[in-house]
C-alpha cells in the first residue's frame, strides 16, 4: 500500500511539473509573442480616418470641437419638442431646421417624429423640453444630441435658445434660405 502511494505521488509530482513547464511557456514566450503582434506603438498605429460630410476630410471627435465649430460642421441641426401621447410615450417631433445645407440628403422633414429620441415617460422622469439634434454629412447622420427645457439649452453650456438660433442663422449664405418654424413651435 506505501508503494502505491509513492506511485501515485510521484506521478502526481510529475503531473504537476509538466502542467507548470506548459504554463510557463504559454504565459512567458507564446502569450507575449502573440500580444506584441497585436500591439502598435504610436509610430506604427494607422491614422483613423474620421470622414467629415462628403468631404473625406478628417477632424477631430466631433463632441471636441467649439459650438461655432459644430454648427458649421453640421449640415442639419434640428429643434425637436417632445409632445405627450396617449398611452405614456413622449414623441420626438421635429419643429424646425435650425439650419440646413443646400443639396443635403435627410430621410426626416418638419412635423416627422425623430423615432431616437422619443421615449416613454416614468416616474420621476425629466427630459426638459425636446433635444437639439446636430446632422453631418449626405446622407446626414446623427453626430450629436442635447436637450433643451424652457429657453436654455443645457448641454451647451446653458446658452439661451435664441442666441443658438441666431448663431445657426449666422452661418446660412441666404435669408431667403433660412427655414421658417411651424406655427406654435418653440
């Protein structure tokens, strides 16, 4: 009975041994041989390539660029209400073109629900009073959203409603351009 115990202590030694010899390989040669070909450093990373509108030019996030920045970046900024339904859901309608580029593609007009944003309402819920929605490019894609409640608009920087709508009709070429609200929008 001893010699069987020896046995099976030495097979178990021997076990052990080999099942450290092969993780030491793995985590000390193969893991990091295979990590480093996955790893570039600066010098080797690729440019990533944000393409701006139709342009292909490159600029930084868009969130990092300065609020005239974004305006003129984006080829649709669009004011959104939200308005109550029956049944509990706040639909996200659009009210009107804070500005819009000639010759842009938008697959949304004035009056259309902007299906993204609308929600349904809980407990305790507050969203203000609609979104500010920031299109790039043609097609237009959503770049950037923020909600507006009352005549501020909060996440930039709080500024007034209006001092936005005129700093989006500062960057239109043409009045006779410039969209016209429906009536009763805010």
């Amino acid at each position: 009975m001893t010699k069987k115990f020896l046995e099976g202590l030495v097979f178990g030694a021997g076990f052990g041994i080999s099942f450290l010899l092969v993780f030491f390989l793995y985590t000390f040669i193969a893991m990091p041989a295979f990590v480093s070909s996955k790893i570039h450093t600066n010098e080797e990373r690729p440019v990533n390539s944000k393409p701006w509108s139709s342009t292909g030019q490159e600029h930084p996030d868009f969130n990092e660029l300065t609020l005239e920045e974004q305006i003129k970046a984006a080829s649709v900024i669009a004011l959104i209400r939200y308005e109550p339904t029956p049944g509990g859901k706040v639909k996200a309608v659009i009210r009107e073109f804070l500005k819009k580029d000639s010759g842009v593609e938008l697959h949304y007009n004035i009056g259309d629900e902007y299906g993204p944003a609308s929600y349904y309402a809980g407990a305790g819920s507050d969203r203000g009073d609609g979104v500010i929605v920031f299109f790039v490019g043609s097609p237009a894609e959503m770049r950037m959203s923020t909600t507006y409640a009352g005549d501020r608009i909060r996440g930039l920087g709080d500024i007034p409603l209006e001092l936005f709508k005129d700093k989006c009709m500062a960057t239109m070429p043409n009045d006779s351009l410039k969209p016209k609200p429906l009536p009763g929008s805010a």
